[in-house]
C-alpha cells in the first residue's frame, strides 16, 4: 500500500542530545514537508522541500535542520538549539504541481525529559 | 501573509444532528482551501478540498464544505453526525503559488453527545 510511514512513535530524549525523525514515502511524490503541533497551536511548518536536495524554511525553522538526498526521504533533526522541542512531529508529502494535496504520516511524538 | 481562523474551539452536538464547523481565511488571491480530520494521537485525513469550479464540495464520510468569496469562508457540514465523527478538525489554505505548505487555523474539537 502507498503511504507515509514515520518512526518511531514515540521519542524520548535528554536535554541536549539531538535525535532524529524518520519520514518515508512510496507516493512518488516530489514535495515533503515538516509540521509541528502542539496543544491548542494547530500545525506549524518547520521544513519543506520540493525536490532532491533542496529544501526551504518554514515558519519555525529554529533548531531544526533537514536533508533530502533521496526522493523517498525526509529525515527532520531536533536539535540541542531547539528550546522546548516537546510535541508532536507530522511528516506529510504531495505532489509538487498541479493537485498538490498533502497527505500526513502518523506522527512521531517527542518528549524532552 | 496568509491566516486561517477558526473560532470555535470546542464544539458539542447531539449524535443525529446537523453540524457546521466555521473556517475564514485572509489571503489575497483565491486559496486552495482543505478540511482535515485528526483522531487523538494520529495523523490528519483529508476531508476535502477545494481547488476552483463548483464552490459547494464534497468529501468523505458525509462532509460538504462551501466556498465563499465575499465571506472569505470555508465552512465544514454535515447533515447528521455519527458518534465516531468526535475529533479534531482543521481547516487549512495553500497559496495556490507553489508546494510550499500548509497554514493551519488551530483546529475545532468537536464533541458528540448521546
């Protein structure tokens, strides 16, 4: 079946360590995007790339970082500089014209212990 | 930039009755307008959309939303809600200008009494 996977579920992390989110598609979708939710905040974009090794920033960039080397695959780096990285992680990816749905994963919740 | 408000946070409707759940955008041009449906600890299911043509929209599971211009509204439908329609919903615009992600209102939790 085609679809977004995400792993793990839940992440569990010591201040000041960096861990890193997997997101993998099989849609063939050229375009994948980070978001961040946190209670009550709806979802916040953090990454998004539109093709193989190219990537902009979203609206909450910082303390976050990225890399697109394969078509299949977005992996999303919480950082050390991340202030209050607590909350749910959602990878999505569409197409990168014309019906540029985006379609989510399940999400990955991180907690900062 | 581009906003999406939805003012309701919360929501209760009785299990058979109507439900309209309200979303206004701000955005200069005509949006690419969506409505996504969240279950606790999930990921978003996309509801419906709306690109152009037909203002009025059908989605999943019994949901209509329409478009209107003047209003600067997307509304979410239904004509009967089920039990297993209790979630989150977000209404969410696209710029229309290229893949470059969503903005979000901050959801409507939607409540269904017996």
């Amino acid at each position: 079946d085609g679809g977004i996977t995400q792993s793990p579920k839940y992440l569990f992390r010591k201040e000041g360590q960096n861990v890193t989110l997997s997101c993998e598609q099989n849609l063939n979708h050229d375009a994948m995007y980070w978001y961040r939710q946190d209670p009550g905040q709806g979802l916040r974009l953090i990454y998004y790339s539109q093709i193989v090794n190219d990537f902009q920033k979203g609206d909450i960039a910082e303390g976050y970082s990225v890399s697109r080397e394969k078509k299949e695959s977005f992996p999303l780096t919480v950082t050390s500089a991340q202030k209050n990285p607590t909350a749910f992680y959602l990878c999505a990816s569409s197409r990168a014209s014309g019906s540029r749905t985006q379609y989510f994963g399940p999400g990955t919740r991180l907690t900062v212990l | 930039a581009q906003s999406v408000t939805q003012p309701d946070i919360h929501i209760t409707v009785s299990e058979g009755a109507s439900l309209e759940l309200r979303c206004n955008y701000s955005y200069g041009a005509t949006p690419y307008l969506f409505w996504y449906v969240q279950s606790p600890g999930q990921g978003l299911q996309l509801l419906l959309k709306y690109f152009s043509g037909d203002t009025l929209v059908q989605g999943i599971k019994g949901f209509e939303a329409e478009f209107k211009r003047s209003q600067s509204s997307f509304n979410l439908r239904k004509p009967s809600v089920h039990w297993s329609d209790a979630a989150e919903y977000f209404c969410a615009v696209e710029s229309g200008g290229g893949a470059d992600g969503l903005t979000f209102g901050k959801g409507t939790h939607l409540i269904i009494q017996p």
